[in-house]
C-alpha cells in the first residue's frame, strides 16, 4: 500500500518555474510574463541555467493581482498600490 502524499512545509515551499508557476495561479504564461516586465512581481529565485523560480507567496500575489485587475483596477494602479505597500514597510 502507498501512503497518501500529505501536504508539508517542503511541499509549502516547493519552488515552480514559469509555466508551472502560471498553471498554479490561473493565469496565461504570456500575462506572467508580463506582470514580471510591468515590476508587479519578482521571482523568489533562478535555477542554476537562469530560469526564474516562484513559490507559494509568489502565487498568492500573482491571484490578488488576477482579481484585483479582473475588478477593475488597471494594473499601473496595482502596481502603486504595492510600491506605496512597500514604502510603508521602510518605515
């Protein structure tokens, strides 16, 4: 009998590249890409051949930016909303 692969902290922090990262979110490779080019999203890391890598938290923001854009936000306002998020943080 094999055992069920239960969901663990490894599993939290599994590291997906692009495609799989897009897949994850519901979201287009190609609007990946973009949201990348746009600066509203950073990988978590690359492979050693330089493919950009995402984790959990990458994907949660890449679905906040997927329905807040969906609700009518234009992506340049997400965008700011996040930048001022981070200034925020600074202080």
């Amino acid at each position: 009998m094999r055992k069920r692969k239960s969901k663990t902290d490894s599993d939290a922090h599994k590291l997906l590249r692009i495609g799989q990262a897009a897949e994850a979110a519901g979201v287009s490779k190609q609007t990946l890409q973009y949201y990348l080019m746009v600066g509203l999203l950073e990988p978590c890391g690359r492979t050693p051949s330089g493919q950009q890598l995402f984790d959990s938290k990458n994907i949660e923001r890449i679905q906040l930016i997927k329905r807040l854009n969906e609700g009518g936000y234009p992506l340049r306002e997400i965008r700011e909303i996040f930048l001022r998020g981070k200034e925020v943080k600074k202080l």
